[in-house]
C-alpha cells in the first residue's frame, strides 16, 4: 500500500474542510454569544445559516445574511451539538480510498444517508428543545424524479417533507419516509 497517497489524500480532505470553515469564520463579522455559540454574520443576502462544527473552528454559527432567524439558529445549534461524524467519515475514507477507488461508490451512498440523518437529527433537536419546525412554502413537485433530485442533491431532506407532521415523529425513519415521498 502506497502511504503516500493516503497522506496526501488526509491532507486534501482535513485542509479543505478547515479552509472552509476558517474562510467562513475570518470572512464573518461576531454579532453576539449565546451560551457557548458565538453567532457571526456574513452577509450575502441568503436567508441561511452554516454550523462550524471541524477540529479547529467549533461552536459557531455564521448567519450568510443579517438577519438573525431563531429557527435557522435552533437547527444550526442542533448541528453544533452532534457529534460530526460525515467529517470522520470523510477522513476515513480519504485514507482507505488508495487501496480500492471502487470504495467511492459505497462511500457516496453512505455519506448520502449520514447527511440526511445528521440533517434530521438537528430538525428533530430544534423540535424537541424549542418546538421549532422548519417553515417552508414550497410545492412537492408532481414528478418523480424531481422529487428524486431533491432527495440526492440538496443537502436537506426535501423542504415538503421536513414541513410534514410525521417528520417530526422519531419512530418514522427518513428511509421510510424517502419510500413514502416516492410513491405516493
Ligand atoms: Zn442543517
């Protein structure tokens, strides 16, 4: 086994992801501190917000506009309680992909499933600790396959489904609920 490139490979993934965070918390402006978060603004306008949760930069929010919305903030603070195992996941990977690129198939799946789940898991904490649901008005496109590339490419479960009573109810699992959204 070539060592080399599984360094390099740790290199790229652990640098770009502490670049990332880092440009995301030098670019962003403090606002306040609530608890052990520090809320910061970077403002471009996008009703939005990102968790800095990697070795080097933690218990940050980084707002992308200036306003500060409590129901964004209650899912971002869902994030920086979860332990951010896609981040060790993705390390994992980077370092067993030298042995068989073949494993990225797998990989993307399984990442796919931690990035739903870790995204649930912030909605359901929101939900439990301060009865915040995700708001949203957006229309369940008719098509499947619109409803498919919802699914695969955003980084959220789809918008209609975490509007969804059920999703709010633990014992129904996001797989089950993929099925249902499908084929209903
Ligand atoms: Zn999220």
């Amino acid at each position: 086994m070539d060592w080399s490139l599984t360094i390099l490979n740790l290199v790229l993934v652990i640098g770009f992801y502490e670049g990332f965070h880092g440009y995301l918390y030098f670019r962003s402006k403090g606002v306040k501190k609530e608890g052990k978060i520090e809320i910061r603004v970077l403002n471009i306008n996008e009703e939005n917000a990102i968790a800095l949760n990697s070795l080097f930069f933690r218990n940050v929010v980084v707002f992308l506009s200036d306003k500060i919305n409590e129901r964004i903030l209650r899912h971002e603070e869902g994030h920086i309680n979860q332990f951010n195992y896609i981040y060790l996941f993705m390390i994992a990977v980077a370092a067993l992909l030298p042995i068989n690129t073949l494993l990225a198939i797998p990989a993307i799946l399984i990442g796919r499933i931690m990035l739903w789940k870790m995204e649930r898991d912030a909605d359901l904490y929101a939900y439990s600790k301060y009865n915040v649901k995700f708001e949203s008005d957006a229309e369940r496109p008719k098509s499947k396959i619109d409803r498919i590339k919802a699914w695969l490419f955003d980084s959220h479960p789809p918008d209609w489904v975490r509007t969804k009573e059920e999703y709010y109810e633990k014992k129904n699992s996001l797989i089950k609920l993929f099925i249902q959204d499908l084929f209903s």
